[in-house]
C-alpha cells in the first residue's frame, strides 16, 4: 500500500537542454558517449538512470523495476547539447585532443561533436591560473557578463527549440575562496556583480545566470559556487534546483566505499595517505596551489564526516590523512591512485590496506553528468526547490542544510537517493528492518 499520494511531476515532453560551462575532457566523453549509447554503439555503464533498478515494497512481491521506468526521465534522444569554453574547440576537436575515448569510436559520432561549438566564457585569470584561452567574453561589469550569459542561454533555447534546460559545470577547478560580505544576501551580490567584485567567481557568475532563468543547476567542481547565501536564497525563492558539489569519481569515491565498511566494523585508524598522477588539463589546473586547495579541502572533508571521530575518539581521534595530486602529463586523462591505509583491530594491533586505482577521470565523471541531467530536471518538474541532497551520492562535498552534517557514506546516498524516488511516486520506504517476514 502507497505510503501518501504521489508527488505531481510534469511530463518529459519536449527536448532538454543540457548547458555545459567548459567543454573539455569530462563534457566531450559525456556528450560522446550519448551519442554512441544513442546510435547502439556503447552502453551507458555507470548510469544509474539507465541501468540500476529500484525495488518496490517487500522482498516477496519481486518488485524491481528499472528507475527510468519508474519516473518520468527525459530519454537520450531529447538532449540537446550547448556549452562554453576559453578554447574555441569544437567538441569534436575537444574530444580528439583529451584522447580519452579511441579515434574509431569518436569518428563514428563525429558529425554532431564537429556541429557543437563553445561559446565564449566567462574567465577570470585570478581563479583558474596556469590555462590561457582566446575565447573569452569582454564586458565593462561581472553583471554585463552574467546578462551576456543570459542572453546565450535564450538563444541557446530559441535556435533548439528546447523545453526545458539544466546546467552542469564541468569547468576548472577555481582557486580557494572561503565565502565573503558580498555572499551574504542577493541584493549584496548583485551589487558585488555591478561592482566588479573580486569575490565574485565566473562559476558563481554562471550559477547566478542560470537561477535568473530558472535552470537547475549543479556543480561537479569544488568551487565555492551555490554553497553561500546569496544563490541559496535565490535558489528556493525562483524554485529552481541546485546541487553539488565536486564529482566523486576516483580516490574519494574508494574512500567512500571502504571507510564506511571500517567504521561498521568498529575498526580504528591512524593514518590514511593518498596520492595521485593525473595529465589531463584538470591536472594542470590543480598544479596551481589555489585550486589545488579547493579540492583538497573536499577530498579531506570526506573521511572526517564518515569516520565521526569526535563520537569515536579511540578509533579516528588520532587519524593523520593527507591527500596529494600531482601533474603528470604522459598519463593525460587516465589517472592513478595510490593509498595507503594504517589500521588497527582487536586490542590495537595493526593492520595495513593498499590500494592502487588505475581510473579514467573521465569515463568515471560522464555516467554522473548523465544522472545529474536527468534527475535534476525530474527534479524541476517535481516542484522540488532549493539544494537537492539526495543526489549527494554523485559529489565529495554534497550540498546540505546548514544545520545538518552531510551525509558521505555512499551506501546510505543510495539510500537516500532510492527512497526520495519511491517518495516521489507515493511507494513505501525502504527501511531494511524486515520483521514482518519473521512474525
């Protein structure tokens, strides 16, 4: 028996515009990758909207129905795809130079990439420094830049004919910044745009843009973007969506997976150390110690919000975690994770853990960028508002109430992400205790 009635969610009629600021790497292998699974060329593996099913009420009614058959997604072929970046690349040409998918495949969706060029960003020097590109917006004001940004977005609409749009930074990391007084309220904000602040970043400046024309919006960066009061409140007030933040794709995805294993079983550590080499152009970004710095603080917030050692103090209270990236080009986008994981069980011995994750950046982000699509603007059409923390399964640093702590355990993220379906279509949650069957 349904828990409520269900949520009211608009149909998925007419196309998605799927908006995209930085069209290198992870952009390119996500939008090449739809083409391919669109033309049965490739699978969309990593996708829970497309390959995980969802179980509905008790174990005995063997009820598991696909999750894009159970809410009301936007297919595959209703994608439009629009973006921004410093490069004047064509996604094609994009593509081709990140050498993350083979020739023979690209060159098999190569007419709709070569179609799809970016249009000029918005790029501040003092946020991303060690690239440099020509194609870049010039404006006397951050607000002349946010009503440019605008005024891509419609003719973005009107030239695809789109009916609904959302817009995933797949950007550079941005140097560190913690929030100002000119991220305190919107009306400060859109001052500190008319001002030129220097507070202001260009992720910030696309967020702004999209939550003035009601896009949901997500953030697969560290940056410091959504997560301030300013696009908050204005995030609730329009009833637009906003998630995010910092794709969890290679090392911190594993710290995800098996640090939560540790704690159920009572296990302590003292010491987790990782490391990576990276070649891709996010590498190089993250040589710079500013962005690096951005991205450290989401890769060390993790462990210390599952671990929760102020409630176990004998087993975390003492834990040394480090975490390094350094820039390797020979390796581009195929990344290499190294960590080692100090341990300790039954009367203090110790033990040891390593790992040694040979992942593609890439292929790990594209299947995350596809979800967030298709679930934020399920989402929108849900009436949901405001900072979504049920896809927290899909970031490091996932947005959440300011008066909670976020959840990082990525087992109890599916759970959540689960039961907010069920939620939507008026079934019962899932809670695991199972009496019933014993009674």
């Amino acid at each position: 028996m349904a828990i409520k009635e269900p949520v009211r969610i608009a149909p998925a009629d007419g196309k998605l515009g799927v908006l995209l600021p930085g069209m290198g790497a992870v952009s390119t292998t996500f939008i090449a990758g739809v083409e391919a699974v669109k033309r049965g060329i490739g699978e969309p593996i990593g996708s829970l909207t497309q390959l995980a099913t969802v179980r509905l009420g008790k174990r005995t009614e063997g009820r598991t129905p696909m999750i894009k058959d159970f809410v009301p997604l936007a297919s595959l072929n209703d994608l439009e795809f629009g973006g921004w970046d410093i490069y004047e690349d064509t996604a094609y040409e994009a593509a081709r130079n990140a050498a993350v998918l083979d020739p023979a495949l690209l060159e098999k969706v190569r007419e709709p990439l070569a179609k799809l060029h970016p249009m000029e960003a918005v790029f501040d020097q003092e946020y991303v420094r060690r690239i440099h590109g020509p194609n870049t917006k010039e404006a006397r004001t951050k607000m002349d830049k946010a009503e440019m940004l605008m005024d891509d977005i419609r003719q973005f609409r009107e030239r695809t004919g789109v009916a609904r749009t959302v817009m995933v930074w797949c950007g550079s990391t941005e140097v560190f910044h913690q929030p100002s007084e000119v991220h305190q309220t919107l009306k400060a904000f859109e001052a500190g745009l008319a001002n030129n602040d220097p507070e202001i970043a260009p992720s910030q400046i696309y967020a702004y843009a999209a939550l003035k024309m009601n896009i949901p919006y997500a953030n697969g960066a560290p940056n410091l973007t959504t997560d301030t009061p300013a696009l908050l409140a204005m995030a609730r007030e329009r009833n637009v969506p906003i998630c995010g933040k910092d794709f969890k794709t290679g090392q911190t995805f594993m710290k995800t997976l098996i640090a939560p294993g540790l704690k159920a079983r009572m296990l302590g550590m003292s010491g987790w150390f990782s490391t990576n080499i990276l070649g891709n152009r996010d590498g190089e970004v993250l040589d710079d110690p500013g962005s690096f710095k951005s991205k450290e603080e989401t890769k060390l917030s993790v462990l210390d919000e599952i671990l929760q050692p102020k409630l176990y103090p004998q087993l975390y209270g003492n834990l040394f975690h480090s975490v390094k990236i350094n820039y390797y080009p020979p390796r581009g986008d195929a990344k290499e994770g190294w960590d080692n994981i100090d341990i300790f069980g039954w009367l203090g011995y110790p033990m040891q853990i390593k790992i040694n994750f040979l992942c593609r950046d890439s292929i790990l982000a594209a299947p995350l960028v596809l979800d967030l699509v298709l679930f934020m603007d399920l989402a929108q059409r849900a009436g949901m508002r405001g900072i979504q923390e049920w896809l927290s399964f899909y970031f490091k640093a996932p947005l959440h109430a300011p008066n909670v702590y976020p959840e990082h355990d990525i087992f109890i993220q599916l759970m959540k992400l689960k039961n907010t379906l069920r939620w939507m279509r008026g079934e019962d949650l899932i809670t695991h205790l199972g009496l019933e069957y014993y009674d």
